[in-house]
C-alpha cells in the first residue's frame, strides 16, 4: 500500500499519467472522476466507440415517427424511414453544425434544420438546401448514419466507424429471452434521476451488490443476489422448476459470453437469479404487478438480468422489464435513466397500476442516487486512495478492464 499510496501523491489528472497507475483489484484513481480532459475523452473514445440502448421500437409506430436519445454533447435521431426501416443519424447539420431536430420526439415527413433551412429526408439524406452554388454535391451531405441493430424490439445505436463486433452477442441473447417476447413490450414508465455524480460511478454501483444489503433494504427484502450465500441449493433448484414451468430454456439459468473484436468486445450476459420464497416478481408484496409477458405460463420467481454491452442493462420479471442507462451530462452530472416496460396490450387501471409496479426501482433507485452521490463527494477529495475491491464487486472489474483498453487503444497504446 505505501507504493500505490506514493503513486498517487503524484499523480496528476492527466489521463495519460492517470492510465498507467491503475491497479488491478482497486479503485480506479480520483482522476478519471474529476478531470474534465477525461470526460472529454469518456465521451470521444468509449461512448462514441461502442453501441447505446437508446429505445424500443413501439417508440416508433409509424413511418416517419421519430425520438432523440441524447448524452454528453451528444445527440441521435432515431427514425422509422418511408420504406418502415428504423435508422439512425447524428442530430448535427451538415452546413454550420445547428441541432437539426429539436424536438424530444413526434412524427415528421423531412427534418428541416431551424438555421437556414437544409432539408433531410427521413433516412438521413439530404433532400433540400437553399441557394447552393450549382456545383454542391447533395449527395454526399446527408446526416452522418449510425449503425443500427434491433434485438427484440431494443434498439442500439453506434456512432463508431467500425462498431464492436455485436451481432454474435445478439444471436446468443436472443434464444435466452425469446419467451419474454421483448418485442411486445410498450412502456408503462419512464423517469430520469439526476445525480451529481460521474458517469462511472453510477455504472459502477450498478455492477456490483455489495452494496444491495446496507443499502436497499426493500431490494433485498426480496432479491437474493444482495447475499451469494443466500442462494442455496433448494433456492437454485425452485428457480430451474419455475423456469421449466413458465417455459424458460433450464440452460440459460446462468450464462455468460463474450464476443471479442479487434478494435473493443461487446460482453454479452444473461443470468437468472431466485427471489426469496413468496416473491414472483420485484414488488412490494411479492405479488405480480401486470400481466406474464411473452410466452410465459407461469411465473418464474427470479429475477433475470440481461446485458449486451456495460452501458446497457436489463432486468426482466417475469411481468415486467425494467431498463437501465446511465447518461453523462458532464464531468459530474449523470441522469440514471430508467424505464419501466409491460406487456404492449396491458392497460394502466386495468391490468397494472404505476405506483405498484414502479415502487420497487424508484425507491432502490433513490437509494442508488445517495450513495453515487456521497461517493462522488468523497472521491472529490485529494485524500482519496483508490481501495481493494470486494469478490462481490468483480464484475466492476470487467468494466474497468474495457473502459483501461478502450481509453488506451483510442491514444494509440497497445
Ligand atoms: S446550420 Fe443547418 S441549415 Fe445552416
Ligand atoms: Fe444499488
């Protein structure tokens, strides 16, 4: 400890000196949190260079609907085009650089820029721009594309050049969930909860429960991964039975993959956990809060975590989706997006009321808000040293080790 402790006396928050002091099993240091050169990089090396949940397709109905998914100095147009294909754009005009499209969401036949007027069409390309000279090239300045892929109706967009590699990681989730039918989700819910904190440290509380037991107390009340040692044998053995009645693959109890690429890896995760005896889905009473989803006969008492890359986390019930994203503003400012998903012909009064099926997330999620935010509050300090992490913090590890490659690969290391 006196080594790493001397280390870090020096350390400056110059990402490059910041890099090369990171040690495996701890903390990263005060820098990557606080350093508005890091967050510049956050945004350019590892958010612009990987794939972003940013919908559903039940966002777009129609041809011509469309929705914004922003981060960062960032901003996306999603859009379902006149051939009904969705599609993606940077929300940048190709003339002096305006925000093409300022509204949050709604239906439209072209995207006229508001500066001076530059018409796109509705997949991008570029209809229309008033007193050009003759010879300006149309063509060639349409809306810069991002990559698309859908799994069961999510949506997740790159802006990179050359993505991840994703369409492995995708045909391996999608056997896994398929009972679930993702595809006929609608949103039920959607909040946003700001928390003064780094990007990173909201990520990194979601990966890990060591936290779960001090912290959440109605969250653990049913959840059994806030104790790996609560999770007996009996516990396992009631899941897999449940999983089999409701009509889940057994194998998919638990599997991981990860799909490497030359440039980043896309991990791929989808794991089932057993809620505690009583509980068939996250709520207050253990009761279900709206109708099985999918193909589901029975509810399979668990709880079932699916990931397709760090940035985009999903936890399915077996009644409802709940999805997760944690959204830079700026070098200490993250929105924890959250939205809750039912079945697409549940009706609100009828098969499911708010308040019970958004109880368990909100308040979790209040929790999670105060405890990113004292963490940032210490991590501010000069005194901070990173610490040895926990076996239950292992999967922060695995974001750790991306986010070190991806920063590193983007400066030109090795
Ligand atoms: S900036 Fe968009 S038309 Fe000029
Ligand atoms: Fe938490």
């Amino acid at each position: 400890m006196k080594d790493l402790n001397a280390k870090i006396d020096w350390l400056t928050e110059d990402l490059e000196a910041l890099l090369g002091t990171h040690r495996d099993g701890y903390a990263m240091a005060r820098g990557f949190y606080t350093s508005a050169e890091v967050y510049q990089e956050d945004i350019k090396s590892y958010w612009n260079q990987t794939w972003i949940w940013v919908g559903h397709t039940c966002q777009l109905p129609q041809k011509g609907s469309f929705f914004l998914f922003d981060y960062g100095p960032e901003s996306i147009i999603i859009a379902r085009d006149r051939r009904g294909e969705v599609g993606a754009f940077v929300n940048v005009c190709r003339h002096r650089g305006a925000r093409v499209c300022t509204e949050r969401a709604g239906r439209a036949h072209a995207f006229s820029c508001p500066y001076h007027a530059w018409v796109y069409e509705l997949n991008g390309d570029l209809r229309a721009a008033r007193e050009m000279d003759a010879g300006f090239d149309r063509a060639s300045h349409g809306l810069l594309k991002a990559h698309v892929r859908i799994l069961d109706g999510l949506i997740f967009v790159s802006t990179a050049e050359n993505p991840p590699e994703i369409d492995d990681a995708i045909a391996e989730l999608k056997p896994l969930v398929a009972p679930f039918r993702l595809d006929q989700l609608k949103i039920a819910h959607e909040a946003s909860y700001p928390v003064p904190a780094n990007w990173k440290l909201a990520i990194e509380n979601y990966m890990e429960c060591y936290h779960c037991g001090p912290a959440h107390l109605d969250y653990s009340q049913s959840h059994s991964l806030k104790d790996p040692h609560s999770i007996t044998p009996e516990l396992l053995a009631s899941l897999r039975k449940a999983s089999v009645d409701a009509g889940l693959p057994a194998e998919a109890n638990f599997s991981w993959s990860k799909v490497g690429h030359e440039t980043a890896d896309m991990d791929a995760y989808c794991g089932r956990y057993p809620l505690y005896p009583g509980y068939h889905t996250g709520s207050k009473d253990g009761a279900l809060v709206a109708p099985l989803l999918g193909d589901l006969k029975t509810p399979f008492n668990g709880a079932n975590d699916m990931q397709l890359g760090i940035l985009n986390n999903f936890l399915i019930y077996s009644d409802h989706v709940v999805g997760y994203r944690f959204v830079p503003r700026s070098v200490q400012e993250t929105d924890i997006q959250m939205v809750w998903y039912v079945r697409e012909d549940a009706v609100e009064g009828e098969d499911y009321d708010l308040e019970d099926l958004t109880w368990l997330w909100h308040v979790t999620t209040l929790d999670d808000e105060r405890i990113i935010r004292v963490n940032q509050e210490g991590v501010n300090s000069f005194h901070f040293r990173p610490g040895p992490l926990s076996k239950m913090e292992e999967f922060m590890t695995a974001f750790y080790d991306g986010y070190l490659d991806q920063l590193t690969r983007a400066r030109g290391g090795a």
